[in-house]
C-alpha cells in the first residue's frame, strides 16, 4: 500500500539549514560577546563635547560675536584664573567653600542615611518620621535662608543648615526607598544565622539597599553644590559665592564665568567619586556586564 501526502507517517522529516534532519531540539544561540573598549577610546569620547563647545566658543569670541563685557573669551578667563591664582585669592575662597559643602553634607547625608535606614525598616518609623520630612523637603532653600539669618546671623551656622538640608532630602528618600524594597526572604534567612540589629543593618540590609544608596548620594551631592551657591550669596565674607558677587558688582565677566566654570567641574568631580565608590563598593556589577 503507497503513502499518500497526507501520511505522517510517510512525511519527510524537516531538515535544517544544514541539511541535517531537525529532531525537534532547540539549538542554544551562540552569546553575543560585548566588545571591549579601549580606556583611552572611552577617555576621548568623554571629553569630545566639553572640547568641542570649548573650541566653538573661541571661535565665536574671536568673530566677536560676543563683546568682552558681555561673555569673555577662553583667554581672558584663562587670564583671571592665573591671577586670581598668583595671589592665593582663589585658593583661600575655594577652601572656605570646600569646607562649607563638606561639613554641611557630612551633618545632613548622616542624618538622611540614618533616618532612612530607620524609617525604611520600621513601621514605627515610618509613621513617625516620613510624614515629617516629606513635608519638609518641599520648602526651598531661598525660604528659609532669611529666617536662618534672622536666627543665627550672618555667620557659617546657616550657611552650613542650609547645605545639610539640602543634602538630608535626596538621600533619605533613596534610602528609604531601598531600605523597604530589600526581599524579606534576605531578612528572615539572616535571623536563621542570628543576625540582629546593627550586624543585620551593616552585613545585610546596607548591601541590599546600596544601589539606591548610591543613586541617593550622587543626587545629594549634587544639590549640596546649589545649596552652596545659595548660601554664599547671603552676606559671606570668603568663598566662591563672595566672588561671583564681588565680580558682579565690579562687572568682572570673566571672573564670573571662571566662577560658574569651578562649580562644573566640581560637579564633575562629584560624579567621578560616586562612580568609584560604586565600582569599590558593588565590583559584581562590573562583572556582570563584562
């Protein structure tokens, strides 16, 4: 009896690509290997566009496209920045405002991590602490920077509240948000090997909650360097904001923009630290994408 079309049975097995017949199995696709690049590639590709717009504002000064007194050359910054140099005035003011930012967020970063880890764990935390400070949070700066002065005068204590408040905000939300996302699986294991309290904090829930953590940290860097813009353009008699404010009143442009250049690469600066911290802190992320 013939096989008719309609016969499994008679039906050819399906053939792959290569000729062979298909048996049914799932072939694996091969991995795609992600290339690895250069330090140096990555280095210039980093630093093409703040080259670049270096170079496209020379040449709009050097068409006079902007007058002097309006937006200075490259030249004449470079030349402020080597006199103010030559004669200590930039190294005294940056090292007051270098001591405002820090000791500012190390008070306010200290207080937002530790709060947040508390709230983060504790319902009873939660229910006392959050309301509070979410209202807080939304008061801005210049609000109360007034007030600080009224109270303390025009000393460093409001300069120094106003950059631990705004560095507190950014890192307890962060905090909190990782604290309460850690699984609760991790929480209960860690009891079965009689971890409690600070050994639980430190060796579980603080490596649980880093990357947020971390992204917290970037954030209140960040909004401690526009804090101390603010705070240094309320009556201070040394730092980068006395500059800028020195400079304008005598309409001295390219000590401005030299002033306005400092904070970004101090911006700048920030971010680099927070990148190392993360790769010293989390090496298993360079890994995984590698």
């Amino acid at each position: 009896m013939t096989a008719t079309l309609n016969d499994p049975a008679a039906s050819p097995a399906p053939r792959g690509a290569s000729g062979t017949a298909d048996t049914g199995h799932l072939v694996r696709p091969a991995g795609r290997r992600r290339r690895t690049q250069p330090r140096w590639v990555d280095l210039v590709l980093r630093a093409s566009v703040p080259v670049a717009l270096l170079a496209l504002w020379q040449v709009l000064a050097a068409r006079g496209v902007f007058g002097p007194e309006t937006f200075p050359s490259p030249a004449a910054v470079w030349d402020a920045f080597t006199r103010l140099v030559g004669d200590g005035t930039l190294a005294d003011n940056a090292t007051v405002s270098l001591r405002r930012a820090a000791v500012g967020f190390a008070i306010g970063g200290g207080l937002g991590l530790v709060l947040g880890v508390a709230a983060g764990l504790s319902r009873l935390g939660d229910q006392l602490l959050d309301p509070t400070v979410q209202m807080l949070r939304t008061i801005p700066f210049l609000a109360i920077a007034p007030l600080l002065i009224l109270w303390f005068g025009i000393d460093e204590k409001p300069k120094i509240i106003i950059i631990a408040a705004a560095a507190m905000f950014p890192l307890y939300i962060n905090t909190h948000g990782g604290v309460r996302q850690v699984d609760g699986k991790v929480i209960e294991a860690a009891h079965t090997f009689g971890l409690r309290g600070v050994g639980l904090i430190r060796q579980v829930v603080i490596p649980e909650a880093l990357p947020s953590i971390l992204v917290g940290l970037r954030v209140s860097l960040s909004v401690s360097l526009i804090a101390l813009i603010v705070a240094e353009q309320s009556n201070a008699p040394k730092g980068i904001g006395f500059l800028m404010t020195s400079a304008q009143q005598f309409f001295q442009t390219d000590v401005l923009v030299l002033c306005i250049i400092i904070y970004a690469l101090w911006g700048l600066g920030v971010d680099v630290v927070v990148r190392l911290l993360e790769r010293l802190l989390m090496p298993y992320r360079k890994a995984a994408r590698a």
